[in-house]
C-alpha cells in the first residue's frame, strides 16, 4: 500500500511543479498546447480550452507544451509565443515549477507537525558528563523530571532545558532522589556535554549501505566487533571507525540467534572521511506529541530552509568529489524502500518524506542544466543580459549535452539501484 502512495504521491509532486509552469505561463501570456503527467503513450488524454491534457504510462516528469517554444516552430500572429516574450518573463515561467515544489514542501512539513507526531527518543539516562559536569552528573542518572514536569526522554529533557534556558532537575540517583540547580548561563554547556545511555541494537539500516547489503535488520544487537564485546553505542562505534583495516567482523543477534557477518567500510558524503557501516541507533522510547498551529508553522519553516540548506551543502561537496555520485543518487527503487521504511513511522513521517522528496524536485530542476527549469533560467538571463537569445545552433548542441547528462543521471541511478539490491539478494 506504501508504494502506491508513493506513486501517487510522486505524480502529485510532479502535477503541482508543471501547474506552476502553466499558471505563470497563461499569466505572462503564453498559450499552452499540452499538459503532461507522465511520458510515452497517453493512458488517457482530452481536450479542453485549447489545451491537449495527458497522462503518459512512463511516471518519471511530466511537461508543459508552450506555443512557439520550439525554435523551428514558427511565431504565432497571436503573440502567444514563449520565444516572443522578454527575457524577465521566461525567467518567470522557469521559476515558477520549482516554486511550486517549495510551496507543496512546506505545505507538507507543515501538515506533518499539525498530526499527531511520533516521536523517538532515548531513555532518560546518563551514560556520562563531559568537562565540570564529570563530577556533578554519575553514569546511571536517571532524569526524573524537569522545572516539575515528567521527563519523557533524554532529547525531550534537552529541549526543555535550552527553551525554558535552565531550572531544576529532580534525578534518582542509585534509588536516592537528587535535586540540581541549572542556572541559565550553563544550560547550553549541559545540553553539549550529557550524553544518553545507548545499547548496541539497531533501528536503521540505511539502504545502498555495506549494513544494507549484508541484510542487517532493525532490531540487530551486535554483540561484538573485531571479537571485541560491546555493550553501549560509543564503545562499538569507536570500534569501527578507528578501525586499521578495510572491513569490520560483526558479531549479531537476532532473536534466539548469534551469526556474525563481515562488512566493508566506506566513507561518503555526509560521514566525510570517517568510515562507517550504514547504521543508526535503536530509539527505544516511542510517544507522541501534538504541536500548536504556530509551533507547527514555525518547525515547518525552518526544517523547510534547513533541508534546502543541507542539500546545496552536499550539492557542493559532490562538485568537489564526484566520484561519490554512484553513492549519492537514487533512484524509485530506493525511494520505494525508504518510504516503506518510514511509513512505519506513522503518517507524519511519511509526510515529512515526501515533503523532502518535492523539494528535492525543486533543487534538481533549479541546476543549471539544459533541458531543466535551470537552464532555460540560466539561457534567459543571458539573453537579458547581452539583449538576444543564444543562437540557436549553440542552444542545440547545449541541449542535447543536457539531454544526455539528464539521461546519464537517471541511467546511473538505475544502475545504482540494481546493483545495490543484487548484493543484497547475493549476501545470504
């Protein structure tokens, strides 16, 4: 049922970024001739105020037709032409796709903060205190409650202590209750400094991962690396990644199980030149939590900006190193397990999922590729600047290198795919 939503979620995303083109198309008058959903062979198409309307077999994009978009089309006595226009209105039209992702996206963070969240946390305990706090805070603590009112989890203790900027905090210490002073000059300093009880069971395994491949599950306990027994996150992590070789020897359990798997390690964008395995800690503590409008607004705002933020980041970093691509791209195959994966989460994650993947819609569209919202921006602005369009037999050869960038991208995610779910099925 998930990848059905899934598809239909795309499609929307899709409806929503070419509307934006017709919108601001018919508002700059351009007439429009067909509006796409999908390619190859129409699976239903009609006709209405001019304008062919389609949906095509292939759900890979969609496309706006524009009177005299094409070069060899000649211009129309109508002034309708998109060729026609000035400059500042084609940058418009290109513009108006991906805006309309960015609005779909925050329309949905929003949305996903106003349900119901389900959140994960940790337990409230100290696993340790760094700096002054070493003598102050004893592995074992638990946080009963804060300023008066129960600690759900440690990340719900943490944020209570940065927004109400320090109070008190009520913890059992070996079965004694103790009181502690926080003023508001040391909350951040605290806030940096505790870190959390964490066992060694697993909640994710992140797809195209040496984890993903070896078939680790949510709910792994690994009990040793390299025959070294681990009982908390800290003590395996620094494991594996001060490890002197190329790959690690796992010790897992698994139910009433023990079986041990050797997996490689990699480094990538997001871990730079740490190495790791493609996991992320088990978060035993499950509630949920309703947000008020304002607070849900807000969360969506900011997530929205930070998410763009974080992906021009790593845009950036892969221009510098592209030799990550093949790990870095993905395409419906990994978007269809990662939306499985998070669907478990309930609705609000799934929303929040698929409010990224719009928003990734509008970063990819706004590259300054040929073919793409971005070049026909980056080509407008040129004839802005020099007063005539490119010619032609140069915006010909330029296309046709985006076409085949384009495909070469959506090719290479393909393979991408395949081939990280073909060691997936080899590993048994």
């Amino acid at each position: 049922m998930t990848l059905i939503y899934t598809i239909l979620a795309f499609g929307l995303m899709i409806f929503v970024h070419e509307l934006g083109h017709f919108w601001m198309a018919r508002r700059c008058g351009v007439g429009v001739e067909k509006f796409s959903i999908g390619f190859g062979q129409p699976i239903r198409e009609w006709k209405k105020n001019g304008v062919l309307w389609r949906i095509g077999w292939i759900p890979l994009g969609g496309y706006v037709k524009m009177k005299g978009e094409n070069p060899d089309e000649p211009d129309s006595a109508d002034g309708l032409s998109f060729r026609s226009k000035p400059w500042w209105k084609k940058v418009l039209i290109g513009l108006s796709g991906p805006f309309a992702n960015l609005l779909l996206g925050l329309l949905l963070f929003v949305v996903s903060f106003l349900l119901p969240v389900r959140m994960e946390d940790q337990r409230p305990v100290v696993h340790s205190a760094e700096g002054k706090w070493a003598s102050v805070f004893a592995p074992g603590d638990s946080l009963v409650s804060f300023n008066g009112k129960p600690v759900k989890g440690f990340t719900d203790f943490l944020e209570a202590l940065l927004t109400q900027h320090g109070g008190t905090i009520n913890l059992n210490r070996a079965g004694q209750m103790v009181n502690l002073h926080i003023a508001a000059s040391d909350a951040d300093s605290l806030a940096l400094s505790l870190l959390p009880q964490v066992g060694t069971i697993i909640g994710e395994v992140i797809p195209k991962t040496p984890a993903y491949h070896a078939k680790l599950l949510e709910g792994d306990r690994i009990v040793a690396v390299d025959s070294t027994a681990v009982r908390d996150w800290y003590a395996m992590r620094e494991i594996i990644t001060n490890s002197q070789r190329d790959s690690v020897e796992l010790t897992i359990a698994r139910g009433n199980t023990t079986f041990t798997k050797n997996l490689r390690l990699e480094s990538n964008l997001a871990t730079g030149t740490q190495r790791a395995i493609g996991i992320m800690q088990d978060q035993p503590l499950k509630y949920k939590r309703i947000f008020k409008p304002w607070e849900a607004a807000r969360l969506g705002a900011f997530n929205t900006v930070n998410f763009i933020r974080l992906n021009y980041q790593m845009l950036w970093k892969l221009a510098k190193k592209p030799a990550e691509l093949k790990k870095s791209v993905g395409g419906p195959v990994m978007i269809a397990t990662m939306s499985q994966q998070i669907a478990r989460k309930g609705a609000g994650n799934l929303l929040l999922f698929f409010g990224s993947i719009s928003l990734m819609l509008m970063i990819m569209n706004l590259l300054p590729i040929p073919v793409l919202d971005g070049g026909l921006i980056l080509f407008s602005i040129i004839e802005g600047i020099f007063r005539r369009p490119i010619p032609q037999q140069i915006r010909s050869i330029l296309q046709s290198i985006g076409f085949f960038i384009l495909l070469a991208l959506m090719v290479l995610a393909f393979y991408s795919d395949i081939t990280s779910e073909i060691l997936r099925f080899m590993n048994r």
